[in-house]
C-alpha cells in the first residue's frame, strides 16, 4: 500500500461522502434461489450495472477525480471498456479533457459509450497490459494525469462504497459473491466489511489472477482469456489489492466460461437483468454450484456490468 493511503472503513466513507452527488445508489433485488432452479435461500442481488456508465467502475472514476489534482490537460486511462466508460462519463460531467485507449477485443457497446462521452478514443491492443502501456507512454508525452482502472488508492476507496452502500440495504448478509479481475472491486469491498461477513472472489478459469496470487504469495502473471477478457483479465491482480485480499477474502472460486454464459441467459429470462460477461461470474458461481451456501446462510451477489449487446429485443 502506499505510504500514507489506507483503504479501510473511515477512507470509504469519506470518499462516499464525496462522490455521493454524482452515483446512483444502485438497487438491491431480494429473490429466492429457487426461481433459478436451485435449492430454496433466499438470495440478494446488488444491481451494479445499473449504475451510471453501465458499471461499478463509474465509483471509483469519481473518487479519482475528485480526490486528485487533475492538470489542465487532462486525464487518460486504459480499458477494456468499462473503466474507460466511466472515466468518460465522469470526465464529462465534470468538463475535464479525457483520453482512453481501450482493447481490440472491447465490446461494441461499452466503444459506443466512451464515445458518446465525449472522450477521445484510442483502440488497439489483444491485452489490457496493451492499452496500459500505451495510456503510459501517452501520460509521459502529455502531461495528463492517470487514472488506473485498479491499482490506485483513489480507485480502491469508490469501489469500496458498493460494500458500504450494500450493507445498508442487506445489513444481515453472512456471504457475498464478487467479481475479480484485476481486483478493484472484490479489494474496495473486503476492506469495507473487514471480515465481517465471508466475502468470495469468483473468477474465470481462462483468467485466475488472484487464484494464482494466492498460490504464489505475491502478484503473478496469469492467463488472460474466455469470455469476460475485455473485463475480468489483467495480465495481474493489483499490488495494492492484493495484500487487502489476502487478509479478508475469504477464498476464490472458478467458473467456466459456460457457466457465465448461463447465468447471463438466467438472469434475463428470470429478472429480466441484463449482465455482460464479467458482471454475471459472480451470480455463475452460485448457478453452476461453485460456491454451495449452507443451510440458513444470508447471500448475496454483485451484478456489476452491463455493457453489452447480447440481447436482443424482439
């Protein structure tokens, strides 16, 4: 972590507190799992993706913007989509100049909506380690300012208010289910509940980074593919989210890339949610049977994205 930044409960409340007038406070939809032909518990599902710019991401956009001096010329950021989706829409509505480079492989929708943000658009890469290095060489040519879809203090405290936010609406939960990919998200929300409740990380098996975090004691490189790439498959989890997630994670699953592919089916047909690839893992988790709550055990899951154009409306 660095020097002076903690990411704890009073840093998240703070930065709530500062990025309150810009988010949405996201809908929670309480269910029983047996609506999706598994055994009766009652089950809540955070609706992320609700959120403006279609993700959690649009949190910790604002708390980067907010929180951080940002020069005249601007801010940039590197993205498989949903980050600099939200950088955009946060740079817009704050009138900064804004520049983003994003994946090859980025989905349709989540290009369509950085540009209809206003922000300048670059696009080119296979991995999101591409885009980093290109949004870097950019950052020293411009003088622009960086903001890091993960690994940034900044960015770990806004996504640390979807735990503070759910905590309010489910204050009961024993367990929930998160969404890894570069670790932002699952980072932000285990330092907020601080192991008050069992917080899961579900990742692909195409892209395990904290899987493989975990094993080796320390960041490693891991595969980055399957379907959730242009979300959930940095070349590594985050050197600052790592030590908060092995301190407080309870443990991660894997999911297969068909699995997610259901849950994303399962989720439209029975509440009519639309979830992109990388939003649905978590809820694939408990669908495919990777995580088997016990009797009487309070679950929650994170639908964190929606940028996508799998459904069709006919």
């Amino acid at each position: 972590m660095q020097q002076g930044h903690t990411v704890d409960r009073d840093a998240i409340a703070a930065a709530e507190r500062l990025i309150r007038p810009y988010i949405r406070r996201t809908p929670v939809i309480e269910v029983d799992a047996s609506d999706f032909g598994l055994s009766p518990f009652p089950l809540c599902c955070k609706l992320e993706m609700t959120q403006h710019a279609g993700s959690f991401k649009t949190r910790g956009a604002f708390a980067n913007l907010l929180m951080r001096d940002v020069p005249k010329p601007g801010v940039v950021a590197a993205s498989g989509g949903n980050h600099g989706a939200a950088v955009a829409y946060a740079a817009m509505k704050l009138g900064i100049p804004a520049k983003i480079f994003v994946l090859s492989i980025s989905s349709a929708a989540k290009i369509r909506r950085i540009r209809d943000y206003g922000a300048e658009l670059v696009v080119g890469g296979d991995r999101y380690a591409d885009a980093l290095a290109a949004s870097e060489e950019w950052v020293a040519r411009s003088g622009t300012l960086a903001i890091h879809a993960y690994d940034q203090h900044e960015t770990l405290l806004g996504q640390g208010t979807v735990g503070l936010e759910l905590e309010q609406q489910a204050p009961d939960l024993d367990t929930l289910l998160v969404a890894v990919g570069g670790g932002g998200l699952i980072g932000g929300i285990a330092a907020w509940y601080a192991r008050r409740i069992r917080v899961i990380g579900v990742e692909p098996e195409a892209s395990p980074t904290l899987t493989k975090a975990i094993a080796a004691g320390r960041p490693v490189d891991a595969e980055a593919g399957g379907i959730a790439a242009d979300s959930l498959a940095p070349r590594q989890v985050g050197e600052l989210v790592y030590p908060i997630a092995e301190r407080m994670v309870e443990r991660v699953v894997l999911v297969t890339d068909d699995a997610i592919r259901e849950a994303q089916r399962a989720l439209w047909a029975t509440l009519r949610a639309v979830a992109e690839p990388g939003g649905a893992a978590a809820f694939a988790a408990l669908l495919s049977g990777k995580y088997e709550p016990a009797l009487g055990e309070r679950v929650a899951a994170v639908l964190c994205g929606a940028n996508t154009t799998a459904v069709r409306f006919e």
